[in-house]
C-alpha cells in the first residue's frame, strides 16, 4: 500500500508571517491526519521558521527547487544540504514554471534529483506535458522523457523513493483540471515504464501524484485512482481552509 501524499507548493507568495499564520491554521485543521503524508513548500525565505513551527507534527516542509553543487561560486543558488539545514525533507525538482521560466531540461533536472538524493531529502520529480504537445498527440513522448531524463543513473532503490508529480501544465493555475480518466492514463503510463525501468517493486512503491488545479470539490475523485497516490497543489493551498479541504477529502477514498 502506498500512502498517499499531499504537498502545497506556495510558489512566489507568502512573507514569513503571512507563512507562520497559514501553518498555524493548518496544523489546528490537520492535527489527526495520519493516512495522508502533508508537505508545505513556502518560499526560501520562510522555510526555517515554517520548519521551526511545524516541528514535531505530522506536516513536513519541502523545498521549491534547489541547486545541484552543494557550494561554491553560484551566486544566488541555494544548495540541498542547504535546505536540509533549514528543516526541508522535501525538494520539488523539475516544476514546469522552472522549465518555462528558467530553462531547465531533463539534464539539470536529472542533476537535481541525484543532489537532493545526496542529502538524504526526497526529490518531488515533476512531469507533465503541454496543451501544444497534448493536442500534437505527444503527451506520452514527453512524460517518457521527463521520467527517462529525471530518473537517469538512479538506483532502483533510491527510485524507488522518489516522488512523482504529473502535471499537466495545461491544467497548472488555469483552472482546467485534467479528467479523473485522463490522469489515470497519464498515471498508469508512468508506473508502467517505472516497471519497465527498474521492476514491479520500484513501480508499485513510487509515489505519483497528480497536480493542476486541484481543488477541495474534485480532490476525491481523483485521489480514488487506482495510479494517483497524492496531489501536488499550487493555488489552494495558499489558504489554509481549502488546503485543509483537500485533504479531508481525500482521506479514505477506495480504490
Ligand atoms: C503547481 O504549481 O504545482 C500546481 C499544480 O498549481 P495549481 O494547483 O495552482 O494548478
């Protein structure tokens, strides 16, 4: 059984008291959740003392992104072993706005995921075709080359500890959620070729969830997915009330 995992990426938002007031709400709405693995991921600037209030609950703190050195002359970068020191467990590598915005390929993707595996973090890999690419009929091409370029030269046992986010980026603050059906398939095709990669115990450990505007009124039917082990949630998690709602409804669905 694989338990599912909800993270909220706040992305370019949220002062640190903006951040403490959002995780303090939080965890008064998310005390007894125990079934759903919960991660927060605020702004670099936050992630200390977010870590610092949620320590010792049952939310853990991730990172948006990260470097692949772990020191040295870049400036402006922030480091894995970095963030492990602030409190991160969590690193989101590979988002499609880092993609769009700031050029990442497959290739430094790939340097991502084996440096937050390096500090012992867990890398959230995120995949997921365009709305070009989809109506080209090319949404599995490109999920094959994100999970092919992100998984590159990792151990089965390292693989299979890593977090998949399938986001179609058509889907990603538009409001358009991807069809229960469509995720599904996106889902299945990515636990098929993680067998293919590695083997069945890799491909039924992985965690893959899905994310593009997920909201408290269509997290369940997701969630219930035979392949959708979570979500990834950009704009509502950005209040504590529908963060909350997402997660209360998506415990104990049947698969
Ligand atoms: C995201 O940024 O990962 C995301 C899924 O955003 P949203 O929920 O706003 O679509």
């Amino acid at each position: 059984m694989r338990r599912p995992i909800i993270a909220g990426n706040w992305k370019l938002n949220k002062t640190i008291a903006e951040s403490l007031e959002l995780v303090n709400n939080l965890k008064r709405q998310l005390l007894d959740v125990e079934e759903v693995e919960l991660v927060v991921c605020p702004p670099f600037t936050a992630l200390a003392e977010v870590a610092e209030a949620l320590f010792e609950t049952n939310i853990q703190v991730g990172a948006q992104d990260c470097y692949w050195e772990d020191s040295g002359a870049f400036t402006g970068e922030v480091s894995a072993p970095m963030l492990k020191d602030a409190g991160a467990k969590f690193i989101i590598v590979g988002h499609s706005e880092r993609r769009q915005f700031f050029s990442e390929t497959d290739q430094t993707v790939n340097k991502k995921v084996k440096a937050v595996l390096k500090a012992g973090l867990t890398p959230i890999a995120c995949v997921g075709e365009n709305l070009t690419q989809r109506e080209k009929g090319q949404t599995f091409a490109i999920i094959e080359s994100h999970i092919k370029g992100a998984f590159d030269g990792i151990s089965a046992e390292d693989a299979a500890g890593i977090v998949v986010a399938y986001e179609p980026v058509w889907a990603i603050g538009t409001g358009k959620t991807a069809t229960p059906q469509q995720a599904q398939e996106a889902h299945n095709f990515i636990r098929k070729l993680l067998a293919k990669l590695y083997n069945d115990d890799v491909a039924g450990s992985v965690r893959i969830q899905y994310g593009g505007s997920v909201k408290p009124a269509n997290a369940r039917e997701l969630m219930a997915q035979a392949d959708i082990d979570g979500a990834l949630v950009g704009g509502a998690s950005l209040e504590a009330e529908s963060f909350a709602a997402i997660v209360n409804n998506s415990r104990g669905v049947s698969k």
